[in-house]
C-alpha cells in the first residue's frame, strides 16, 4: 500500500480548491485586485504570459507579477489550480447544473 505524501500546512491541497463553492472559502484574508482579476479572466489552458499582457496592454514581466501574487495569496504551485481559482471568481455561485434554477 502507497501511503500519500503529506501536504504542507501553508499549501491548500487541490482538493480543498477543486470541491470549494467560493473562493473567500480557501483563504477568507485573501482577494483580489481588479488588475490581478483581469489576469485570470485572460488566462486559458493554452495560453502564454505574452498573449496574456498582449491582451491586457501590458509587458509580461507585469502579468508574471500578477499571477505570482495570485500564487502566493491563494497557495496555487500549479497550474491547473488557478484555472480553478478563475472558475472560482468568474462563475461563483452559477450552478453547472442542467436541473439548476438560474
């Protein structure tokens, strides 16, 4: 039997961030700013920092500064966390579901 590794206490497991509603849930201190929101609303899987500030109109040394913070705030070393961190602050709250009332 392969024993899990042990997680850090400073890091949020991906399970905490994948099965949270709202993102004030993973660490209620944390937020925000407009600029560092922008960065995630133009993040996608296959994208660079550079289409990233190209979009946004800056260098991408800034957008590289934003998402660090955004790391930093929110715990996330990988990738795929912040993609859950965007869903988290873009469609908190807006059920996925087919039977949901919206």
């Amino acid at each position: 039997m392969i024993k899990p590794k042990k997680l850090s206490s400073q890091i949020v497991p991906a399970e905490k961030i994948r099965y949270r509603t709202y993102y004030h849930e993973i660490h209620p201190g944390a937020y925000l700013t407009v600029k560092e929101k922008e960065c995630l609303r133009y993040m996608d899987p296959i994208s660079t920092y550079a289409d990233v500030a190209e979009k946004m109109g800056l260098s991408r040394r800034t957008v590289e500064a934003h998402i660090q913070k955004i790391r930093e705030k929110f715990h996330c070393k990988r990738r795929y966390e912040l993609f859950r961190l965007r869903e988290l602050v873009f469609y908190e709250g807006k059920s996925t579901s087919p039977n949901a009332e919206n």
